[in-house]
C-alpha cells in the first residue's frame, strides 16, 4: 500500500498577498507551527541603487562558478531553505508559497552547478516590491551571488523595494539598512503603484 498523505492546510493566497500589501508576511512557531503575522519597526530594506558587492565577491563572479536560473525548482529551493536546525519555514508556509509561485507572485533565483541546486533564494513580488524570504546555500558564495542576480534583475525591471524584513550582520555587509515602520509603508505604498514584472 502507497504511503498516506496528510493534507496540509495553506494561508489563502488572497489574504497573504493582501498582507503583503499592508506590510505583513507570516512565519510559523518552530514547535507548535501556528502562523503569527509579523510587522517589524523598524524594518529591513535593500536601496537598489546602494547595495555593495566586495572586490572579493566581484572577483568570484568573474569567474561564472554557477548557472544563475529562475523558477526552475521553486519547491525545493524553498525546502533548502527549511533545512536547519530552526525554521520558521513550515509545511503549511511551503505548500502557501507554492501556491503564490503557481498564481505568477512567488519566485526563486537559483544557483546550480553540475545540474545540481547549490544554492538561491526565493520571494514574492508585488507589483514594484519583492520581499525577500530566505536564502540557503550548499556551496561557498552561492545565496551571495543568488542576491547580486536579485538586485540586478529588480533594477533592470524598474522595481522600487527591495524589503528583507529584518536587518542581520549578513545584509548589512552587502548595504542593507533599517528604516521605521511607517516609511517602510510609505515606501511600500509607491511601489505598489507601480506596474513591474519579475518574469518577463
């Protein structure tokens, strides 16, 4: 007999992207899973026309150490991402931002080598805003180059916000910075009112 599957719940793709929207984005309880809705102040952002590569970085680029793909393995990119000793990223956060790729909202930049994932990250995008989710990587420098192909391609396709939720040692080195709350939302506010596409 085949294995059972549980069903899994998922957050109503129109109530997460209104969310979004509003400033909100869920993570789940890493014991009980239940989802709690998140609004940092202040919040963690990217200016697109200020992020820093090092020398050291711009060195490894040079050299093309892996194929940059979008969308390829959304699913496993994400379940990369879950893969450590705490997670906020659950079965029922999976399964919802599987769905939002399905509707054309949730992408992944991947890095592969030997045909094999060995690194990326994923997000959603918004009209002109992508909130960054999580990023994981198998191989020296790939989540790094994964985020350099991210802000090229937002600024090549016009988009306003980069938000990456919270502020950490890791993104500042590359220019991150905080801002309060209530920018953040004015921020948000203008780049919704713009029309970009992450795809095409």
């Amino acid at each position: 007999m085949g294995e059972k599957r549980t069903r899994v719940s998922i957050i109503d793709p129109d109530f997460l992207l209104k969310a979004y929207c509003s400033g909100y984005f869920p993570m789940a309880d890493e014991k009980s899973g239940e989802i709690g809705w998140y609004s940092p102040d202040p919040r963690g952002i990217f200016e697109l026309d200020g992020f820093r590569v090092s020398r050291s970085l711009s060195l490894a680029m040079k050299k093309e150490p892996f194929e940059l793909l979008v969308n390829k393995q959304f699913e496993e990119v994400m379940r990369a991402c879950a893969a450590r000793k705490e997670t906020w990223i659950s079965e029922e956060i999976i399964q919802s931002y599987v769905e939002l790729h399905r509707l054309g909202y949730a992408h992944s930049v991947e890095c592969w080598k030997d045909q094999k994932l060995v690194g990326g990250l994923y997000g959603v995008a918004i009209r002109g805003a992508f909130f960054g989710e999580s990023m994981f990587s198998r191989m020296r420098d790939a989540s790094k180059i994964a985020l350099v192909y991210l802000v090229d391609r937002l600024n090549s396709k016009g988009f306003d916000l980069l938000d990456t939720q919270f502020m950490t040692p890791h993104l500042a080195r590359f220019g991150a910075k905080e801002i309060a709350r209530e920018e953040y939302l004015r921020r948000l506010k203008k780049a919704l009112k713009k029309e970009c596409s992450f795809d095409s």
